[in-house]
C-alpha cells in the first residue's frame, strides 16, 4: 500500500506538470504548431519539436513535393540515353529459345511490376555485351513509367559520381541526401555493374544504394557483361544477396552480340 507522503508528492509532480502546460514559462513558451498548405498534398508541419523538446523550424517547401523534384532532377542527369529511346518488348530479337525465355521473363517482370513494387523483388541481367540487355532493361523501365510508376535507368559510374559530387559542397546535398533521392524511384536500372576500377569505395557507395532501396522494398535491375562471380566479387557478398532475396532473379545473356548484324 502506497504511503501518504508518496501520494502527496505523486500529486504534486502532476500539479507541476499540469501547470507547466497551462502556464508556460519565459524561458519556453507554449509550442503552436503551425502550417503551410500545398494546392497539391495539402497541410505539412511548418515547426516541430526535436528531442529536446526545442521548436525546430523547416523550411516552407511541401515535403512531398520537395522530394519529387529532387527525384526529377536525378531523372534529368541520368535518364535513358537516346540510343535506347526505341526499345520495346516488340522490337526485340528472340530467334532462340534462350532469347524467348529472357524476353518471357522481362516482360512477365513488367507485366506483373505492381507485386514486385509491393515485395521489392529485383532483376539481374548480365552476359555477353550486344546481346539485348539494355534493350529489355529500358523496355521493363518504359512499360513501368506508362503504368504511373517512377523509374529511373543510370549506370553504376553515374551513380558513384553522383555521390562523390557531394565531397565539399558544405550547405548542399550530402551523401545520405543522394541515397536517399535513388531509393525515392519505384524501379533503379543500375548499368555497367563491374566496369569501373572495384574500388572498396565504389563498393560501399553502390552497396548503400542497393541497401537502402532493399530496406524499403524498392525493386532494383542490374545489368552486367560480368560472371556472377565477378559481380560479387564487384559489389560484395551483402549486396547481391539482398539482390537475389525475395525471388529476384538472374538471366543470362549467352548468346552472341546482335551489334553488327543486318
């Protein structure tokens, strides 16, 4: 049984605390959230309270929409080249049986792509250089971004440089900020994995791409002319299993390059 002088200074804590939210002090006056209104999402918190309990201003700038525009302008710096522009499931040449079955499952991939945004389940494409696979990674990414989803095809060195522009620049994007803008689109075409020098940097920059994108269930393609052992070998152990986990699968293009013939 609790003792009177308890009870009396429970209630006491509880008078102070109910006064100091009725009455605030000089020191902390009472915190008014306030409000911007976007025509487009609506109302997002203009303040806020950190951990401190200290009111914490951002800035006036929708949040959604400062995330979107962060999202078109990588859009604008990596987006599909114009030599691929052309490339649709139809345009592809599957004259063997192995042909037919990476063009059954790229277009399958994109036909269903509503459960591999739901379960982030990725792709890895890698073989032969000229053998298609540009061509049906940018088909998946088109048919994608008809349906309404954002997507977003940049080659591996696209993406390091991208990170690495942030070094110095004090007051603008950091590292975090980039990772972050690549894990906001529905689909990430990553190209050209294992070209570049395999750097334990460039590893660790791609593997917080691919991480992050994973932790969210993000859908990711990798495109490759490497062998698989190559590409863990590139991007790591942690990073291509996080890449085949959840179904995601690997094609490989083993067939001679189309380049060249009539």
């Amino acid at each position: 049984m609790p003792s009177p002088v308890s009870e009396h200074a429970a209630d006491a804590v509880e008078r102070l605390r109910a006064a100091h939210q009725a009455k605030p002090t000089a020191e902390r006056p009472a915190f008014r959230p306030e409000f911007g209104v976007c025509e487009q999402h609506g109302p997002y918190p203009r303040n806020m309270l950190d951990a401190d309990g200290l009111e914490r201003w951002r800035p006036d700038v929708c949040p959604v929409c400062e995330r979107q525009a962060a999202v078109r302008l990588l859009m604008q710096r990596a987006e599909i080249a114009p030599r691929f522009e052309g490339c649709t499931f139809a345009s592809f040449r599957a004259e063997t049986p192995d042909q037919e079955a990476v063009l059954r499952t790229c277009r399958a991939y994109a036909d269903s792509f509503d459960v591999a945004a739901r379960t982030g389940r990725c792709l890895i494409l890698r073989g032969n250089p000229g053998t298609g696979k540009n061509h049906l990674a940018v088909a998946i990414t088109k048919q994608v971004m008809a349906a309404g989803y954002t997507a977003l095809h940049a080659t591996a060195y696209e993406i390091i440089c991208r990170i690495r522009e942030t070094w110095g620049r004090r007051g603008e994007q950091t590292e975090q900020d980039v990772t972050r803008t690549f894990g906001e689109v529905d689909l990430l075409v990553i190209d050209e994995v294992g070209r570049q020098y395999g750097t334990e940097g460039e590893q660790i920059h791609l593997f917080h791409v691919i991480d992050h994108r994973y932790r969210l269930m993000k859908p990711t393609v990798v495109i490759s002319n490497k062998r698989l052992d190559e590409i863990r070998a590139y991007l790591g152990n942690a990073a291509l299993d996080r890449l085949r986990e959840g179904g995601g699968e690997l094609l490989s293009f083993n067939w001679q390059s189309h380049r060249g013939k009539p």
